[in-house]
C-alpha cells in the first residue's frame, strides 16, 4: 500500500468537507424501554437532540458536518426496537453554531454524557460516524459504566497516526494548527468540494447532499473540531473500554492509491490494538458513507452485533 497516498485519501475522507465549510446485554427485546424525560436544550448548546421510536436507547451521532440526517436510514431501520436518540452538533450541516470553544469536542462530550444522565438512559447503544466514532470512543473511555455497545462506522482513534505512525500530538500541532487557521477562513469552490466529495460517496444524489451540508457548515466549527480530532491520541485510553465494540471500515475508494482490503484493515487492527474485545469487519464497496454506500451490510453488521449474548467484562 502507499501509506501517503492513502492516509491522504483517509484524511479526506473525514476532513474534506470541514474544508468545504461491565457486560452489557445487547438484545433490545430484553432491555428495558427508555423512559422520555422532558429535555432541556439550554444544558447542552453543543447540539441539539431529535427523539424517535420506544424501546432501548440508541445514540446515534453524526460525521463531520453532517446533521442527524445522516442516519435517516438508520434509524427507520431501529425505531421500533430502539429509542433513538439523533444528534446534531450546533454548526454542521445547517444547524445553528454556537460560540466554538478551544478544544470543542471535550465539551461536546461531557454535554453528551450529561444528557445520558438527565435523560436518565441505562447504557445507551453509541452509534457514531466518522467524528461521530471518536466521540463514541471518547463518551466510553470517559465513563465506560455509562455506555453501551459501540458501533464505530470508518473512524479511528488517532487520525494523525495515519499520515505517520510515528506521529504524537505535539509533533502534529504546528502542521494541523495552520489548517485551522485556513479552514477558517471560508469554503472551497463548489467544483472542488463535489471531486472531493465523490470520494466518500458514490451516488450522485448523496454527492450531493453531502456537499450541501458542507456548504451549510460553519467553517469555524468545522475548523475547531478537524484541530481536536488530529491533536487528540484516544489509543493510550481504549483499555478503558469494557462494552462490546463493533467498527465497521471501508476500503474500495483507496485501491487507485496502491491500497488492499488487507492493507487497510491493518491500519484498523493497528489503531484499535489497545481495544482487544473491538470486532473489525470491512464492507466490500462502500466508501466513508458506508450508511449511504452499503447500507444492508452495515444494518446486517450491525444487528447481529447487537443481538449476540453478553459479553464477559474483560
């Protein structure tokens, strides 16, 4: 594989439209229904919360500048066994921003467990995206009493390690730092958001809205959280994680850049290797959206991975 090749198609893949803008029982029919607790959106400006379907709790959260929306799909697929929770953080996609804090995706995450605990949710199901994934990793190894299974669709715990796997925090700060500052500072051409975004999704109606809600993000926000996911190294910390864990990774936009399912699936196992309980699958097709691109597989994926028995805590 050609690592810079790829880890430059990696890094787009989760950046570009920033650019452009314990045992857990996993049967839902045995977990109690969540309870609806009237909410309060003051206590967390960081994003704001739709609620759909009965049953056991489900977060689901959203990549980078995207809205809930994201996971349409998904969630017709779980309402009626799970109380889904859909997050969209305040900036992305349309969403309104709020003041972008330095760092902001820790203050994302403690609103998020907050509203766990408000919400009075028992060990939520964390579904995340891209983004969406760091957090569901950062929400477990934060409080890993407080969630349930997670399903991490293509994200991995320290984005900067792909690039070089030799890469700290402090070595990536001045690099990464610079991008901020550009990204800030407005959008790419429309043309060149599209290029981009063709390489995350293949439907052109997808393309499409992908690029849309790029436009619709605020670049700030989208700056600030591209900055803390490539200064932020979550893999010391995965051992803290005792929920069972399912990541689901996509290859197939990588193979021009010299890349195998093989290959990638390596950069998977490497970054998780603190996470021995985390089962890694690869989809055949599918690109970044793997919810847009190979969707049967990743809901097959992911019911069987939700129906299997509880797991032992490790």
């Amino acid at each position: 594989m050609k690592t810079a090749a790829f880890a430059c198609r990696l890094s787009l893949s989760l950046l570009l439209l920033s650019a452009a803008g314990a045992a857990f029982a996993t049967n839902p029919a045995a977990a109690p229904a969540a309870k609806v607790v009237a909410d309060n959106p003051a206590l967390h400006p960081t994003f704001t919360v739709r609620v759909v379907g009965k049953g056991q709790p489900m977060l689901l959260i959203p990549g980078l500048n995207c809205p809930g929306a994201v996971w349409d799909e998904t969630v017709a697929h779980y309402q009626r066994q799970y109380q889904c929770h859909i997050i969209s953080l305040a900036g992305f996609g349309g969403t309104a921003p709020v003041a972008v804090t330095d760092p902001l995706l820790p203050a994302v995450r403690d609103q998020l467990l907050a509203y766990i605990k408000t919400q009075k949710l028992t060990r939520p199901v964390v579904v995340g995206h891209s983004l969406g994934g760091f957090l569901a990793l950062a929400l477990s190894v934060a409080q890993p009493e407080a969630i349930g299974p997670l399903v991490i669709v293509d994200s991995l715990p320290f984005l900067a390690a792909v690039q070089n796997p030799a890469a700290t925090v402090e070595t990536v700060k001045p690099q990464v730092t610079a991008l901020r500052t550009e990204m800030s500072r407005g959008h790419l051409p429309r043309a060149a958001q599209r290029e981009m975004a063709a390489g995350m999704v293949t439907d052109t109606a997808r393309i499409t809205q992908v690029v849309r809600w790029g436009v619709a993000s605020d670049p700030a926000t989208a700056a600030q959280a591209m900055y803390d996911l490539y200064t932020t190294d979550l893999r010391p910390d995965l051992g803290r994680i005792r929920q069972p864990v399912l990541v689901l990774g996509a290859w197939a936009a990588y193979v021009p850049y010299g890349a195998t399912k093989q290959s990638i699936r390596a950069v998977f196992a490497q970054q998780y290797a603190r996470l021995p309980q985390a089962r890694i699958e690869m989809s055949e097709a599918g690109r970044h959206f793997l919810m847009y691109d190979d969707p049967q597989w990743l809901l097959a994926q992911a019911d069987t991975f939700l129906k299997q028995p509880a797991l032992s805590k490790k």
